[in-house]
C-alpha cells in the first residue's frame, strides 16, 4: 500500500539532513543512469550499499538516525541519495522495481524522503503520481514498480531513498 505523510520529520531534524547533505564537503558521485541505460546523468551518494553480499556503509549513514527510529527500521537494505538537475522539460525514468537483484527474505518497504520542493515527481505504476514536497515521505512495498522524474523549476531535486525492512 502507498502511503504519503506530509512534515514527515520535525523541522530541525529534516534540515540537519538537508544541511549535510548539501555541505560543500558532502561527497557526491557521478552517475550516468538513474535507472539501466536511460542515459540520465546525475549525482547520488551511497548510504548503505549491498556489494556482492558484502555490506558498504557511508561515514555519513548517521544522518539517517531519525529516520530509523520513526519507521522503527530494522535492517536497511539500500539508502542513497539522488540529486538530479533542471531540464527544459520533464523526462520520465524507466520504470522499476528497487533493488530487485537481492533476493529478500521478508518482504520490505521503500521509503523516499524528498528533500526539496519542485515539479518533479514519482509515478506509481498504475497508481498515485506524489510530487517532490520538501519533507514528504512516501512509502509502498519495495516490490512496487514506480519510477521518477526530473524538474523545470529548480536548479536541483534531491531524494533520499532507503529501502528497508521492519
């Protein structure tokens, strides 16, 4: 089930997030995809990584303490953040199913915090269209197929994405 809770942090607590997330020292990474061969370049910074097994944590995995907490998260599976950048007009990603390479064991959940306001948004797949709202958290069954889009009217759209189970 999609669920969309408005003010989903307190004040203090999302613009600590935001704040370290667009410290001049925060690490950033060039992709080339938002999702297999799209051809959309962007940034994204890794919180929690599965690689090959082997779990890959970010010095910066911290921030997400409050975030855990309220959902009552027990293991988080993928958390990275995603900074796209304006285009003339909005492109629509591929549409996906988050982390399907890893085979779960219990079903899990996909949370996106979004982290500035702008007209881009996430489609669910035969379902809800929820727009980028600073402090709006979406949540739906990590095996639902949804995908996002770029923005017109800011220079950046920032998403934290974490999926996770309870």
């Amino acid at each position: 089930m999609t669920q969309v809770t408005n003010n989903f942090l307190d004040n203090n607590e999302f613009y600590f997030i935001c704040k370290t997330f667009t410290h001049e020292h925060f690490p950033w990474y060039l992709s080339h995809k938002v999702y297999e061969n799209d051809g959309q370049t962007h940034l994204i910074h890794n919180l929690v990584k599965n690689v090959n097994g082997e779990r890959k944590t970010s010095f910066f995995v911290s921030v997400l303490s409050p975030i855990l907490k309220k959902l009552e998260i027990k293991n988080i599976i993928r958390a990275k953040v995603n900074l796209t950048f304006k285009t003339d007009k909005i492109i629509e990603s591929a549409p996906h199913i988050d982390v399907e390479k890893i085979s779960l064991d219990e079903p899990s959940t996909t949370a996106i915090l979004y982290l500035n306001t702008n007209d881009g948004y996430t489609q669910i797949v035969g379902g809800d269209r929820i727009f980028s709202v600073e402090n709006r958290l979406l949540t739906f069954p990590t095996n639902t197929s949804h995908f996002g889009t770029t923005h017109t009217n800011t220079e950046q759209r920032m998403v934290l994405n974490i999926v996770y189970t309870t």
